[in-house]
C-alpha cells in the first residue's frame, strides 16, 4: 500500500489560484479594468474607492454604477501531470460579483465628497477530482505475485472569499489639491482540503486480498476587520499625480476549523502493515492572519485627445509567522503515533507597474489598451497543503501574473457603455512523481525526475452601465415639476 499511498502526491499539481499571493489581479471600475489598474494618479469613475480615495472630489462628475456585467472564463492544465502523455484540466464560465458603489453628499458638510463600495479582493472556488482503475501488477512481485485491480480517486479543494465594504470621504485642500481616506470593512474566509480513496483487489496465492485507504485533512478560518487606504491627489496644468497608502488589516475576529481523518485496510501479509485508524476534529480554533503594507503612485498625462496612465505600488513583506495552529492528536490505533498541524504564512516584497492607453476614436467612442504585472508575494521554500506535512503554508502559487486589459467606452448624453475585455495568465513548472499505472504497462507509479507544467488563463468580458449626470438629472425633473427638495 506505500506505493499506493504515494500516488496522493499527485494533488501537488493542484495549488491554489487566483489570488493567491498577488495584489493585482482584481480590477474595479469599468475604465479601470480596462486600464488594468493604472490609474492611481487619474482615475476617473467609482473605481476611485479602491484606486485612489483622494481623487473623488477631483472628479467633476462621478458616475453612478446602475448595472455592470462581467463573466468570467477560468482554466487551468497540467500537462502530462500523470505520466505517459496523461492531462488533467478544467474550464468553467461564471458570472462575476464587480464593484457596486455610489456617491453620496451630507448637507452640513457641503465641501465633503462621500462615496461607498462593496468589492470582493478574492473570490475563488477552484480545485480537482481525479479517478481511474488499472489492472497490472502494482505492488512488490514477491510479496504479492500476479495482477492486481488497483483504483484511486482524488480531490483537492481551494476556496477563498475576502470581501471589502468601503465608505470613502475625500475634501478639496484647494482646487488642485485633494485628500480622502476609504474605511474598509474586510470579512475573509479560507478553505483548503485534500481528499484520497485508494483500493486494490489481489487474487495472490488463490485468496481474494482487498486493501483499502482513506486519507482527509482540511481547515477553514474566517476573520474581520478594518483597514484603510490614504490617497492624496493633485492636478497641475496637464499632470494628474497619486499617492496612495495602504494600511495593514487591524483584526477583530478570527476562527478556524481543522478536520483529520486517515483509515487504512490492508492486504494481509503485505509487509507487515498494520490497521490505521485516526481522527480528530478542532473547532474553535484561533486563527489571525498579517497583511502588508502598500505606497502606491500613479501619473496621467493627456496627450492631445488621449492619454497615458502610469501606477506603481510597492507592498511589504511580512515575516513568516504562524495563521492557525490545531492541537496536537493521537492515532486512536496506535498511541505512539502524535499528529500535530499549523497554517503558517509568509510574504515576500513586490512591486507592480502598469501602463494604460486612453485612445480618441470620435466624439462619442474611446479605445483602451492596458498592461500591467501582478507579481507573486510567495517565498520559494514553502510547504504545500496537499504535502502531508505538519506545516503548511497558505499561499502557494509562486508564479507572476501579467494583466492585458482593452475596449471601447460609448459616451451618450447622460450615459457611457462600456465594452471590453481582459486577460490573465501564468504558467509554472512543478514537479511530477506521478506516472499512473496502465493496464500492461510496467515500472514504478512515481518518477522523481519528472516535471508537468501548468497553465492558467483566466478572461474577462466586460459590460456596463454608468451614469455620470444622473444626480443632475434627477435634480432638474423635481425643480421642472414644482417640487422641492
């Protein structure tokens, strides 16, 4: 049964996506996203929240966000992840949660802009089932001469969901000059699990063997709290300047969960393995995660009927701590045997760049082109979930992500729709110690020489409303029919 349980490393080319350990991968507003998030020194609609809060009282005239659409097209790949030319992938189209935001004034401070937001920083449901059945000769030939029905089924899962509630407040210093602050109320929550049945049917020595082997192991934590973006923006002559800061999240609750479970049947006579039976269940458990620090800076400059947006952020690194740490277990089946296991997590510096191209087409349409990087914050010695090992880490995709973003905005009278599309993708080598056994084939199940590659793309397709003199629209209908504020 060892090499059978070895075949679990096959969920090694399974880690978690999305954005996991990235910083830029998310974009909010609809000229924003197409502009792949380079705007923090001349943003111009609701994405302001996020990008730059000092620039709502810059903006002539916000818009509100009455309906956006965004689908999104998902797809990740091992190549040869299995041995002998075996893939594993999948694809999956959704529709996207994009920001919602408004603006909002209070009467008795008339040179104050509001506005408020809800995004999500991370929305991700990703992870892999695999299962197939062979008949060879899987196990030690002197131990278990002859043939064996050998089956294994797998499943990995990844979930995170890390949601923001802003309110925004921004004041004119002058008329070039502006500050505002968002408070940002984050609620984030985390799952990872791995799960493996392995079986085989011998009919060594004319008896029937059947050996069988479950392995679980998950955790989920979930947490709130506070935390702030500072933005200062400034206009001169045909600059427009940014700067943002971020600060860490403040906690105000966090809890987790940690389930383990490990059974195994085996093959009597087998090399002396023994019954395992083991269990344990943790609720409660505390759970705090660390996040960076963030400077960010961003210059817009028109040029003639266009205009060219450059954004900078740096992000901090944190030093490897421990998130959440479950209580030490005993093996029910064997006493000598304690288990122990704890999510720790650790966060490289990076600094992400990106550039964007508002382009004049006519009166009524612009063009937008847009590149930026989103590179990985995971340190290169980590431990993944899927491991096996009483330490894991909780970000695993070292990989860096790289932004394309391009449409068209329709500019009516009152109205814009917005069309357009954006891509994300990255590609990295991992090893491969897996090579599936095939019905007549022969050799070992694992090669430690061996790499797949993955691949994940990631599209979105853009569609959205936005009304930048709604307010004053409305306004003029109540004066034009007598009524009064």
């Amino acid at each position: 049964m060892k090499q059978l349980i070895l075949l679990s490393i096959f969920a090694l080319c399974i880690p978690s996506f999305g954005q996991d350990g990235h910083y830029w991968t998310q974009q909010y507003g609809t000229k924003s996203m197409l502009l792949s998030g380079s705007v923090i020194g001349g943003v111009e609609d609701l994405g302001t929240v996020y990008y730059n809060p000092g620039r709502l009282a810059l903006i002539k005239n916000p818009a509100f966000l009455l309906s956006a659409s965004v689908y999104e097209y998902n797809s990740l790949s091992a190549t040869d992840a299995l041995g002998s030319k075996q893939n594993v992938s999948r694809a999956e189209v959704k529709g996207v949660p994009t920001l919602a935001a408004g603006t909002f004034k209070l009467k008795f401070l008339p040179n104050h802009f509001f506005a408020y937001a809800i995004m999500n920083r991370q929305l991700t449901d990703m992870g892999f089932n695999y299962a197939n059945e062979v008949h060879k000769d899987v196990f030690d030939t002197t131990a278990l001469p002859g043939d064996e029905w050998f089956n294994g089924a797998m499943g990995f899962t990844s979930k995170a969901n890390e949601q923001w509630i802003g309110i925004t407040w921004s004041h004119p210093l002058s008329k070039k000059v502006s500050i505002g602050v968002t408070t940002n109320f984050v609620s984030n929550s985390q799952t990872k699990g791995s799960n493996i049945d392995l079986r085989a049917l011998s009919f060594a020595f004319s008896d029937t063997l059947v050996a069988a082997y479950h392995y679980s192991r998950n955790y989920n934590y979930t947490e709130t709290g506070f935390l702030w973006k500072i933005g200062l923006a400034t206009q001169f002559g045909n600059w427009m300047l940014g700067l943002t800061i971020k600060t860490p999240m403040v906690r105000l609750t966090g809890t987790g969960d940690y389930a383990y479970e490990e059974y195994y049947s085996p093959i009597p006579g087998l090399k002396n393995q023994n019954p395992v039976y083991t269990t344990s269940n943790q609720t409660g458990l505390d759970a705090k995660s660390k996040s960076p620090w963030a400077i960010g800076m961003g210059i817009t400059r028109p040029i003639g009927k266009n205009k060219i947006h450059f954004s900078t952020e740096w992000y901090s690194g944190v030093p490897r701590y421990t998130l959440m740490k479950a209580s030490d277990h005993t093996s029910q089946s064997n006493s000598a045997t304690t288990l122990g296991f704890f999510v720790s997590d650790e966060i490289k510096s990076v600094w992400n760049a990106g550039i964007g191209a508002e382009l004049y087409i006519s009166e009524h349409v612009s063009g937008f082109a847009s590149f930026s990087t989103d590179y990985s914050s995971v340190p290169n010695d980590i431990t993944r979930f899927i491991q096996r090992q009483s330490e894991s880490s909780n970000t695993s995709w070292k990989a860096d992500f790289y932004n394309i973003g391009g449409g068209v905005v329709l500019d009516f009278k009152g109205a814009d729709i917005t069309l357009g599309v954006t891509h994300t993708g990255a590609r990295q080598t991992i090893p491969r110690l897996i090579n599936f056994p095939e019905s007549g084939g022969g050799g070992n199940i694992f090669d430690t020489t061996a790499t797949s590659e993955l691949k994940w793309d990631r599209y979105r397709f853009v569609f959205s409303f936005s009304f930048p003199f709604l307010a004053d629209y409305a306004k003029k209908k109540l004066e034009g029919s007598g009524e009064k504020k």
